[in-house]
C-alpha cells in the first residue's frame, strides 16, 4: 500500500490573514453607503419642494375671489364697469387645471367634447359634445360623477343626428364643481 503522508495541524497558531480584498471590500462599502445617503438627500429635499410647490398650489385655489367694489357715488355707468370687470376677475379665478383634468380624465374614445363653459360665480360648468350614442353621453355621465371634482352631473339636452352618418348625438351636461380640500 501507498503512504499517506502525515497533516500537520497547528492550533495554537491565529486563522489566516485577512487577505488582500477585505480593506478594498471595506472602502468600497463604505463609499458606497455614503453614495446612497447622499442621493437619498438630494431626493428628499427635491420631495420637500415638489411638497412646497403642491402646497402653494392648493392655497392659491383656495384663495377668495378678488372683486372690484364700488361706492355709493358711483355712476350707473361706473357699476356696469365694475360688475363687467368682476365677472372677469371671476373667469380669471376659474381652477382651469383641475376642471380640464377632471373633463378630460372622464373621456373615451365615443366622446368628443365641443365646448366647456363655466359659470365662476356658481361654480357650474356646462359640457357640450358629441357621441356616437345616447349610451356613450350616459356612461360619461357617470364617469364625470364619478370624479373628485364634479358634482351632480345632468345631461341639459341631447340631440340625434338622424341625418348624419351613425347618427351621433349631439348633447349638454350640466355639472356642479368643487374645490380642492
């Protein structure tokens, strides 16, 4: 038989040395973790101003219509200018972001809008289009109701196209909007 050779165990000397990667490993961890910090950083400051941004926003919506008053003194003439002015200032004042958003969000492929008009004063706003049928105007009804923005929607008028090809109808919904909390 062949000789095995004899295996030498020391116990009472230390394991083996660290190596050569371990230090590297080390500060590569090291950099990396400040890496992550650093972005984490950046992320959250850039979080707090689209927070600022979004805040600044809901305030402005929030904020009371400005409006023109007159005095006592007032020509018939002046109060028609500043009733003509205020109902500008009401336009002007309109959440167009949040109503447009709330419309267009509603929308599918059997619906064309033609028009929004909203009353700013009594915060209505009346939605003129068109669809392929009296089902598609009443499904997008309920998608509008179904939004944050718009309440009690009613359909105003509609009209059948008989004369035109698939016979679209034409219609006017009615809808209560209110404002961001």
């Amino acid at each position: 038989m062949a000789h095995v050779p004899a295996i030498g165990l020391d116990f009472v000397r230390p394991g083996g040395g660290t190596g050569r990667f371990g230090p590297l490993l080390l500060i590569a961890g090291a950099i990396s973790a400040l890496a992550v910090l650093e972005h984490q950083r950046v992320l959250a400051r850039a979080a707090q101003e689209r927070a600022a941004e979004v805040e600044e926003m809901h305030s402005m919506s929030r904020r009371a219509m400005p409006s023109i008053a007159g005095r006592d003194s007032d020509t018939p003439e002046v109060r028609e200018q500043i009733q003509k002015a205020n109902a500008v200032l009401a336009q002007m004042n309109v959440p167009w972001g949040e109503l447009f958003a709330a419309v267009e969000t509603a929308q599918d492929g059997s619906v064309g809008l033609l028009a929004i008009q909203p009353d700013a004063r009594a915060r209505n706003v009346a939605i003129g289009g068109e669809a392929r049928s009296l089902p598609a105007v009443l499904a997008y009804m309920g998608r509008l109701q179904g939004s944050e923005r718009l309440r009690d929607v009613v359909l105003a008028s509609h009209e059948i196209k008989v004369k035109e090809p698939g016979q679209p109808v034409e219609f006017v919904l009615n809808a209560r909007w209110v404002e961001a909390p």
